[in-house]
C-alpha cells in the first residue's frame, strides 16, 4: 500500500498531554471525565472540544495543542486549555495530576470511556488493555518527507532511553512500588503493537510493514501501531511516544524542546549527508530497560570506544554533552530555555525520584498525590 505523507516545511511542534483526575479530599481516581468534557464542550461543533478528549478510562483526560512554532507557543497553548479542566474540575470537589501513574489507583475499579473504540480496545487485548491505568506525553515534529522521517526516527532511536529516563514520572503502581523509575513503560508496552519499533530502512519498508499488519487484519490502521517513536503520515510529523506525563507545563515544554531541537539537527545532518549509522537495536533496547529502571541514575552502554569495547555511561553525562551538541541549533530554534530547564531536571530529579524522595521522608502516597496536584497548579518542581 502507498502511504502519503504530509509535507511540513518546518520542525513545527505539537503535545498531547494525559492526565488522571482524583478527589480533592481523598487522592483516589475518579471517573469523571464524561460529566467534565461534557461541561468543557458545549458550544462547540458537535459538542466535541478541539483541545480536550477521553482517554481510556473515564479516571484521566487528555489535552493538546494546536500546531505550533515553538515551545513557547505550545506551552501558552497547554497552560490556556488546562485551565478548562482545571476550574470545571476544581467546581466538582476534584483535582488533576500529571504523572506515568496514579501512586495507588487499581485499574480493575475503573470504567471505560465510552467511546467504541476503546471497548473494541479492551475486547481485542483483554489484560494487557485492562492494566492499562498509565498517562504519558506524546510529542509531535514535522518533518518534510516520510524518507527523511524515517532516517531522523532511526538516528531517535539512540536518544530515546534519555527522553524515558527525563521524564520518568511512574515509580508506583496500585500502591506499591515497582522498584522501576518508568512502571508505566512496562505496562504499555505488553500490547502487540507498543514498545520499541522494529528497524525499519526506508518509507518503502514501512509501507511493506503497515501493508503487512493491515491486509492481514491484524490492525486497522496506522493508529493501532504505538511505537515508542513512529511517523505520523496524516500530521507529517515525527511522533515522540516513549515519554511518562511529567508533573509540570515546565517539564513537559523542555521535553517539547529537546524533542524539537534534536530532529532540526538530525535533519540538518541529513542534508550534509552527516547522519552516523543507527544504533543497533539490541543496544536500544537494553538502554530501553535501563532508562526505565534507574530513570537519570542510569548508566546507558554508548558506542564502542577505540579499543573496541562497549562502554556504559550515566545519563547526566550523556545528557550533558547532548545538550551542548545541541546549543547551535536550540540558537537557530530560540529553544535555548527548554534546554535550560532539561538541566534543571537533571538538578532536582524527574518525577519518580521526587515521588520517593516525599515518601522516604514519611509522606503517604495520598500526600503523593497532593502534592503532584500542587506541582501541576504552581507548575514548580524545584522545592521537592
């Protein structure tokens, strides 16, 4: 089959955001989402919010932007719908939060939202679907052509463990911990089409590929393949899949940021035929499992050194030397302060070790739970 591919002129962004929505008072989950979009929507064509939509199960929401230049604008665009929920949502006894996972929610008491599609979701995957009480940011890139998507999203590949381990946000899971920095990575990524996407050589490949799934009704269409990282034919986009939802605006744009500043300069590689082989996919993998484990105290193998042998790195270093790789082009983009704020992460940990730290000190996970409602509102993380 021929896949078109929308031509974007320029790395323009977008983010989708998932977010759980919890009692005011007590912390838990609550299946609201129907009453809070329904309320959000009137007005709009056909009551359906451009900007505001169901996700899984009625317990989380998921906001986007519009099509954006920068992260700047994208953060304006995040920060002006997120205040909809919030009010509606604040008027109904409830608040939101921004994380991988919900410190104690139990995915068995939580009902599906009511759109077919995601009761033909559950049918189809059965327990893998049914666990699937995890919110995670999706970021959007554009790109020119699907060849050159395909090229960035390889040379991605390398990068994406660092994208996991930055924004790391789910260390518990139906009240324990699961001794992960990501438990939400895990989780999703036991459904048949999730996880790290295959090697793929060219659009041609990838066509073969989504023909394959398609003509034998394995899938329906290209919606169902989600990759960590995979093309957006409709969007012409690079979509960014892998990352936990962080606990802040802040953190999410610097994710926007880097995600946005990395696939200029990929693509600038490409144009000076520059772009250095893709990983191999047995090394992301692991780095994969690492990420997940450790988030930003991990040490990831990189490339082999002169000698010959594989080396393992920690990802402050890594992340470290890539920001400076990146410094040239984050000028050309005005990306700079994203940049800054991915060291800020770096500085004061990404949401799983923010979570603990609250916890080693004798808080509960309802007290975890205010105070990731508290860092959405004030969208600070520095004081954990």
């Amino acid at each position: 089959m021929s896949i078109a591919f929308t031509h974007n002129a320029r790395p323009t962004i977008g983010v989708e955001l998932e977010l759980h929505l919890v009692d005011a008072d007590t912390g838990d989950l609550v299946s609201a989402s129907n009453e809070l979009l329904a309320e959000m929507s009137q007005g709009f064509p056909g009551n359906d919010h451009p900007k505001a939509k169901h996700e899984l199960f009625q317990s989380t929401v998921e906001i986007i932007t519009g099509v954006c230049d920068t992260p700047t604008q994208a953060r304006a665009d995040l920060a002006e719908t997120f205040q909809e929920p919030h009010a509606t949502a604040t008027r109904r006894g409830l608040k939101i939060i921004s994380a991988g996972t919900h410190p104690f929610g139990v995915a068995r008491n939580q009902d599906v939202s009511p759109n077919p599609r995601y009761h033909e979701l559950v049918e189809a995957m059965q327990w893998p679907a049914r666990r699937l009480l995890i919110c995670g940011q999706h970021i959007h890139v554009g790109v020119r052509d699907g060849e050159r998507a395909i090229s960035i999203i390889n040379e991605m590949m390398r990068h994406l463990p660092l994208f996991l381990a930055l924004s790391s946000s789910s260390p518990y899971f139906e009240g324990e911990d699961s001794g992960l920095a990501s438990a939400r990575s895990k989780v999703f990524e036991s459904l048949p089409t999730a996880g790290l996407p295959p090697q793929i050589t060219g659009w041609g490949d990838f066509e073969s590929f989504m023909s394959t799934l398609i003509d034998s009704e394995c899938i329906s269409s290209i919606r169902e393949v989600w990759w960590d990282i995979r093309p957006h034919p409709d969007f012409g986009t690079i979509e960014f899949r892998m990352c936990d939802s962080p606990h802040t605006l802040t953190e999410a744009t610097a994710l926007a940021g880097l995600a946005q500043t990395l696939v200029a300069w990929a693509d600038a590689l490409i144009d000076r035929d520059a772009l250095p082989p893709p990983p191999r996919e047995w090394t992301v993998r692991e780095n994969r499992w690492l990420a997940a484990r450790y988030g930003i105290d991990a040490r990831l193998i990189v490339e082999a050194n002169g000698d010959g042998k594989p080396q393992r790195r920690p990802v402050r270093e890594l992340v470290g030397e890539l920001l400076a790789e990146l410094s040239l082009t984050a000028d050309l983009l005005g990306t700079q302060p994203e940049l800054a704020a991915i060291e800020r992460i770096l500085d004061h940990g990404s949401g799983s070790m923010r979570q603990r730290r609250l916890v080693d000190a004798g808080a509960t996970l309802a007290d975890v739970v205010h105070h990731l409602a508290d860092e959405l509102y004030d969208d600070c993380f520095d004081q954990a």
